[in-house]
C-alpha cells in the first residue's frame, strides 16, 4: 500500500506540473483583437532565416534607387526585370505635377531616363504608388525579393529605407531642400497591419523614422524582403490620414497608433505590379 500511494503522489504531481506548464505557455502566446485584426502578441523573432543587419542593410542598398527630375524627388525600389527593361516602384505623389521622362539614379551612380508605365492600374485600385521603367543593357541590378507580411508579429524588427533630404528652414518661407547621399537604413518595429486600407491604400503602421525623400523606399523585414512601400511618416505637419477608404473612421485606439507611426502600402496589396 505504501508503495502504491507513493505512485499515485509522484503522478499527481507530474499532472500538476504538465498542467502549470501549459497555464503559462497559454498566457504567453495570447492574441488581442484590434478592429478586426488578431495580431500576436510575441515580439521575438525566433525565425532562423533572418539575416544579420549589415546583410540586409547591404540587400537594400542594391535595390534602392534615386527618382530624380530637375531636382531630388524621392526613392524608389527595383521590384521587376524584363529583358533590359527594369520596373521601379514608387510613391505617386513622388511625381505628382512632374512631367516624364523621369530621372533614375541607380545603386552604381548610373543616370537612366525612366517613363511611367501606362498600364499602371494604381488610380483606379486608389493607392499612393506609381511605376516608372528604365531600359540598361551594360548593368545587372538586383531585384528586390517579396516577404509575407502575414506571418509577421507586433514588435518584429522591420527597416525602412530611401534617400532623405535635408530640409532647410522648413517652416518658413524660404524653405529649402539638399540632397542627402547616402542611403537611410532606419531600424524600427512592425506595429500593425491593419484590416482594411486607409485613404490611398496606406494599411501598414510601423516605428522607423521616415523623412522627406524617403517615399518610394521599401520597408524590409529581418529577411531582407520588401513587405511595404514608404510613404507618410509620423510628423504633425504631414497629413495622416485618419480614415478608411470606405469612409469609414478607425477607432481611437488605432488613430492613437497610426498618429504615432509612420506609414507604407504593404506589398501584397500590390502583388499586381509584380505580373
């Protein structure tokens, strides 16, 4: 009987165990609900594939280029290869008022004149994107490589790229702008993807600070694949939009968020531009 009871204790107290450790792995991996959007609460990003900073700093240098017309206009991303013929992605309001042909200032300094592309559905679809094509026949660019930013967590290490200016007396009336050469590499973390698209399609809230010439720039994840495309960035003098396309306005607590965040179109929102 002694030994019997000794049993029954020692598996009691395993089950015990069993069910302590479950209770706290259970509260660890809780998920909240945010307008519709379940998003993890994890911000470790245990992913094997992830690649040291210096790796992807050096992948977003190859596939960051100037949009240039009389003057800097902003940033854009190799996203497409067709023969000789590269496709660029950039912020629509990178060009607005500006008449093609446009000026592309590849990773190697090279100068190429870059039309828009005339079957770009962007305007119809609503988003703040635009594409331009550059024809190279002596040049081998890198292609920017698509993330799935569906399986990303709140707090994941995200990097926003492009080309900032530097922005003389802004306020004033004189305000100016000179170029900055060298290419920003802005660490930060995802906030959140929200359900539905903000006006001009802006649906990804993130940390990375993002400056004037920064639009058009990718938004990389810790693999180094584009999962968004800069365009607003956390400062009251921009005008973030504070409701969805659909007219509709985002609770407080979302404004609370995206008022705080910089702003970008996720790239599946996009995936079109890829075909």
């Amino acid at each position: 009987m002694k030994y019997l009871w000794c049993y029954y204790r020692n598996l009691w107290l395993l089950l015990f165990q069993i069910i302590l450790v479950l209770a706290t792995c259970a509260s660890s991996l809780s998920i909240f609900q945010v307008d519709g959007l379940r998003s993890s609460e994890l911000v470790i990003n245990s992913d094997k594939n992830s690649l040291d900073v210096k790796r992807i700093n050096a992948i977003a240098e190859q596939i960051t280029v100037r949009v240039l017309s009389t003057n800097t206009l902003g940033s854009g991303t190799i996203i497409k290869r067709s023969g000789n013929i590269y496709t660029i992605i950039t912020s629509a309001h990178v060009i607005n008022g500006i008449n093609s042909p446009y000026t592309i200032q590849t990773p190697d300094g090279k100068i190429y004149l870059a039309e828009k592309v005339s079957k770009d559905n962007s305007v119809k679809q609503k988003k703040d994107i635009v594409l331009l094509q550059f024809f190279s026949s002596q040049a081998n660019y890198s292609i920017a490589n698509i993330g799935d930013i569906g399986k990303m967590s709140i707090g994941e290490d995200v990097y926003a790229v492009g080309f900032p200016l530097r922005v003389h007396d802004r306020l004033g009336a004189n305000s100016s702008f000179q170029l900055n050469k060298s290419l920003a590499f802005r660490e930060g973390k995802f906030v959140i993807l929200l359900n539905k698209p903000l006006m001009n399609g802006y649906r990804l809230a993130y940390t990375s600070s993002v400056d004037v010439g920064m639009s058009g720039g990718s938004v990389l994840n810790s693999k180094g694949e584009v999962i968004g495309i800069n365009g607003l960035r956390d400062d009251p003098i921009w005008d973030i939009p504070m409701q969805y396309q659909d007219g509709t306005e985002p609770s407080l607590s979302i404004q609370k968020l995206i008022s705080n965040s910089s702003l970008a179109i996720p790239i599946e929102d996009i995936a079109y531009v890829f075909k």
